[in-house]
C-alpha cells in the first residue's frame, strides 16, 4: 500500500491526523517510514475502497529478447 496515496485519498496529513487523533507530524512521517500496521488495519475495515485504491500493482516488464 503506498501511504502517501492513502493519506491523499483520505483527505491529506491534516484530515488523516484528524481520523486518527494523532499530529499532523506522526502522519507525514508515514509517507516515509510507511503507515503503522494497527492504523493499516483500521484504514482497511473503515475505508475498505479507499484502500484498495491505495495498493500500487506492480507493472510486469515483459523478459528481455534474446539478441
């Protein structure tokens, strides 16, 4: 899950820290260091779409061709 797109699709740092009742500093923190599990599994029960939006697919490159 990509946690700067999350905090984006929730509303931002400042409505997140809201959510959460945490500073707006814990969540920018987690655009770094990732969002903690408890709040990753809260974040999945209450927005459950918002989530899934969040998770960043992996594009396939296809193999390389021989020369």
């Amino acid at each position: 899950m990509d946690a700067t797109k999350l905090i984006e699709l929730l509303g931002g740092t400042t409505k997140v820290a809201e959510i959460c009742d945490v500073t707006p500093g814990a969540v920018s923190q987690w655009k770094t260091n990732g969002v903690p599990k408890p709040w990753v599994w809260f974040f999945e029960s209450k927005y459950p779409d918002i989530c899934r939006a969040a998770v960043v697919v992996p594009t396939s490159t296809p193999p390389p061709q021989p020369a």
